[in-house]
C-alpha cells in the first residue's frame, strides 16, 4: 500500500452490458481526508462504479485503485484498509448483533474479535447487542453494518445509500456517526440522494448523469459557480419583482412567501438597489446566497435531457440490476 496514494483512483471507468452503457469513462480521485459525496439519479452508475471500486464486478475499459492497488490485479490485498458496504447491509436475522459481528470477526481475524465492543460503542448499539438482529429497526441494521465495517480499522469507509429508508432521528444519527468518523481522520466515500445530507457532510462530490462524470471538485467551488443569489425583502416585494425582472443583469427572479429571490452579479445589484429606490420600494433585507446543493444538482443533471436521459436512467438501473444475477 502506497503510503501518498489516493485512497480512491478511478481512470477511464468504463462497464457495458452489451448495448447498455452503465458508467462512461468516469475518472474520479478521493484524496485522503476527503468526505466524498458521489452523486447521481437512480440509473445514473453509481453503485455499478462502487462494485468495481472494490473488485466485485469487472471493468469494460479503465481501472480503479484503492491506496495505489487494483482490485483486479492484487485481488482481495488490495481491499486493505478498505471497509464499507454497497447497497443494504446484510446479517442473519435470527442471530444477535453481538454474534453476527464474532462471525465476521473470525474471517478478518488479527484482533478484530477484540474491538466488537468498541465498534458497537461507536455506533451505539452496545445496550442492544445481545438482541436478534431481525427484530433491529433499518437504522439500527445501517449501523451495525457499519460496526462490521469498522472492525477491519478502515483508513477508508466506503458507504453505499447509508442514509435510505431512515426516519429524520435516524438520518440524524446517521450524519453525526459518519461526521464523527471523519473527525478522527478517516477517508469517507459516500454514495447517496440525500442531498442536504450531503451538503452538510462532504467537503468534496462528484455528480454522475446516465454513466458520465458532470462535475467532480470542491463543493464550496461548485455553489461558487452557480452564481451569486441573492434573497430580498422589502416594503412591497411584489412591485420589487416586477422591477427585478426589468432589471438588466438580473437572473433568475422570483418570489416566495416572503421576499423575492435572483441571481445577479455586484453591479447588477447595486442598480438594482438604486431601481428600488426610485420607485419608492424600500429594502428591509438583502442577503446574498450560494446555490444550494440540489439546485446545482438538478441543473447538471436534468437541463435539455428531458424524455431521453429518463429512458437511458431506466436502461442503466436495469443493467445495474443485471449484476445482482452474476
């Protein structure tokens, strides 16, 4: 293991199902430290790219490197350091929790058994570990598979959706634990739809659309290249969008229940502040604003697709399920 690799290092990625491309020549790198957000709509090859990340399926073309190794030439030495789970977590239902991670225990083997009580702390499952895991609700079952994942010591988490099917208390939860992860230095790989979640969480995201790469970098620069919004109230808000939308240099303008928002850049601002004032509107706030997360997300995903990018959604999710026969 390369000790200044990349804990991920995707190039040229590609994996067909005859006619269907699931992920298109997708490069991507997750440096140390990072919490990665991997975004993308359902079909988009999210999960198909994680399967190959960690050797479970084969690429058509490219290659992936987890700490300067390939899965597909070092085999399962290339995992090392690596823990996570793709998709749902899977246990036996009629065992406790306590046991299930003893079973998994003995195949990672070094000093895995010992640390059980410590993961489960982690994830505060220990005052249920002796409970069938069949009887866990689907926050608690996300948990304790990420309990097993820590059992390895992972410098780098991989998490499939680990928020899906979680109340607002388990989403919570689950936030602070991979919040509280990252603190202590480790590299976080994190594939989901929860948009806020992720806007809270990741400090770098790449977006994939039908297989391809749209946007890969620091998600402050992407919100940085949405353009400058900006939120306005004011004394008559539905004559200062009327103006707004007269207003040369201003994008984007709408209202709301309260206040107006645009996009605009400082000068277009200013004049519009003037504007206002010689119509007798006058300000009571102006706040400017990032393009939120989902704004930028939708925009990158979904502008001048229409019916066609669903149809290829629709192709890729059913190549992605393909796998599960394999």
């Amino acid at each position: 293991m390369a000790a200044d690799a990349a804990p991920v290092r995707a190039r040229g990625l590609v994996k067909r199902y005859k006619e269907v491309v699931a992920v298109d020549h997708v490069d991507l790198t997750v440096r140390a430290g990072d919490v990665y957000g991997f975004l993308g709509p359902n079909g988009a090859g999210k999960t198909t790219t994680l399967r190959m990340a960690l050797g479970l399926i084969t690429p058509t073309e490219g290659n992936v490197e987890l700490f300067g190794r390939d899965p597909m030439r070092h085999g399962a030495r290339a995992l090392e350091g690596v823990a996570g789970f793709v998709e749902a977590p899977r246990f036996y239902p009629y065992l406790s929790g306590h046991k299930n991670l003893q079973l998994l225990a003995a195949l990672d083997g070094a000093n895995a058994r010992q640390r059980i009580d410590q993961v489960l702390d982690i994830v505060e499952l220990l005052p249920r570990a002796g409970h069938r895991v069949g009887g866990y609700s689907h926050g608690m079952r996300q948990r304790l598979g990420i309990a097993a994942a820590l059992l390895r010591a992972p410098r780098l988490m991989i998490l499939d959706e680990p928020a899906t099917g979680l109340d607002p208390a388990g989403m919570r939860d689950m936030r602070l634990l991979i919040r509280r992860l990252a603190d202590e230095g480790m590299t976080v790989l994190l594939s989901s739809h929860q948009l806020p979640e992720v806007q809270e969480l990741c400090d770098r995201v790449a977006i994939v659309d039908r297989g391809r790469l749209v946007y890969e970098g620091a998600l402050a620069d992407l919100r940085r290249q949405g353009g400058a919004g900006y939120r306005l109230r004011s004394t008559d808000d539905a004559r200062a969008l009327q103006i707004a939308r007269a207003q040369p240099g201003v994008e984007r303008a709408s209202g709301g229940e309260v206040g107006i928002a645009f996009q605009a850049d400082e000068h277009a601002v200013a004049q519009l502040s003037l504007a206002l004032a010689r119509a007798g509107v006058g300000i009571l706030a102006l706040t400017p604003e990032l393009a939120t997360l989902e704004d930028l997300f939708f925009r990158l995903t979904e502008d001048g697709h229409g019916d066609d990018a669903r149809l290829q959604a629709t192709a890729a999710a059913a190549a992605e399920q393909l796998v599960e026969a394999q």
